[in-house]
C-alpha cells in the first residue's frame, strides 16, 4: 500500500483538479485508512475481501462505496476515504504486476523499504506543496465513518508530521522518485476521472480488476 505522503500528494493533486472545497476532510479521509488504532484492524480499514475461489485478493472499493454512497457524494470526509482505497489498489497493481517488485525486494530486507519510503517522503515534501499538517476536523468522532474501525487520529497526526520533518538522505533503492512520478503520470489521471464519477454516484472502476494473488 502507499504510505502517507504519496496519499497526501494524491489528495492535493486530485482536489486542485477537480474542485474538491472542504479540503481538511478530505485529505484527513485520504489517510484515514492507515489510521487503524489496532494493527489487526488492516483489513478490515482497508475494505479487503478473497474471491470466492480463494486464490485472488482485493481492496473492496465499491463495498464501501455501497455502504456510504451518499455521504461519498456530499463529504470530503467519505470521498477522501474512498479515494485512499482506489489508490492503494492503482498502488499495489502497479508495483506487483507492472514492476514485479515482491521479486525485486530480498528476503525479510523489510530496512530497504523503510528506507527508500523516507527518502520518497523527503522528495515529495521537497518538490510538492503539501500541507504542513494534518488538520483534523471539528466533529469526526461523530461520524458514522467509524463503524468501519477504531481510528487513532492522533497517532496519524503526529506520523503525518514526522513523514515532513525526518527526511533521510541517500538514494532509494527500490521506490525510487522517478517511479513515483511514472506512477502519478500514470494513474493520477485515472483517479481523477472516478473522482468525479463516484461523486456523480455513478462510479467507473471494478474492484476486482485489481486483485492479487493470495499468498
């Protein structure tokens, strides 16, 4: 999945493109997902599903598109949630299929991801204006959002500040800048255009389409 500055930078482009207002929901809802308040609530923040023959795994989308439409329509909040969730599915598509990267990572070399993601962390706050923190808006504990899980809303606020001001030097070397920009110039686009599909209740995207092996 994406980490939080890719998200946040999906969140800025996509709002500048196609007019999102309330701002502050939708990029708190565009890093709600990773702000599960127990590791073992993943899946359940991320919409993940198994197909019936058990061999194929996907970010449900459209299940929480179902569930929430109208609010996805009206609120920042629910679009920005939703988004998170086609990204993380544009993402995953991208590096496993496109870029074969499960083979290109070593074994258990888990310091190599941890690290490239703070040298991408440093280049996106370099070169994009993200905002230089989360603002969580007045009320969230009040919405019917968090049926889906328990949200540490604190803990996101204080990892989104920390992804800005710890920057890492040094090269990546696997998630590297120039594959962050191909994957923006590649999908940003496509985001864009269920965007605004899904805020017309009228949403393109099948989430099956962007299935993994289980394994």
């Amino acid at each position: 999945m994406a980490q939080r500055t890719v998200h946040m930078l999906f969140a800025v482009l996509l709002a500048d493109r196609t007019g999102v207002r309330d701002t502050d929901w939708f990029y708190t809802g565009s890093l709600l997902p990773d702000a599960y308040a127990d590791p073992a609530e993943r899946k359940t923040s991320h919409f993940m599903r198994t197909d019936p023959s058990g061999s194929r795994v996907y970010f449900d989308f459209r299940a929480f598109e179902r569930e929430y439409a109208g609010k996805i329509r009206e609120d920042g909040l629910y679009l920005g949630y939703y988004m998170h969730l086609v990204e993380d599915a544009f993402y995953r598509h991208y590096l496993y299929y496109e870029k074969d990267f499960l083979n290109r990572l070593p074994a258990r070399r888990l310091d190599i991801l941890h690290h490239d993601y703070r040298v991408l962390n440093a280049f996106i706050a370099e070169k994009y204006p993200l905002p230089g923190e989360l603002r969580l808006p007045e009320g969230f504990e009040k919405e019917e959002l968090n049926r889906v899980t328990g949200f540490d809303t604190g803990r996101l606020i204080r990892d989104y500040r920390d992804d800005l001001a710890c920057p890492e030097e040094g090269e990546a070397e696997l998630l590297t800048p120039r594959m962050l920009e191909e994957f923006a110039d590649r999908y940003l686009d496509a985001a864009a255009e269920e965007l605004r599909a899904v805020r017309s209740g009228k949403p393109l995207l099948r989430a099956e389409d962007y299935a993994w092996d289980a394994k």
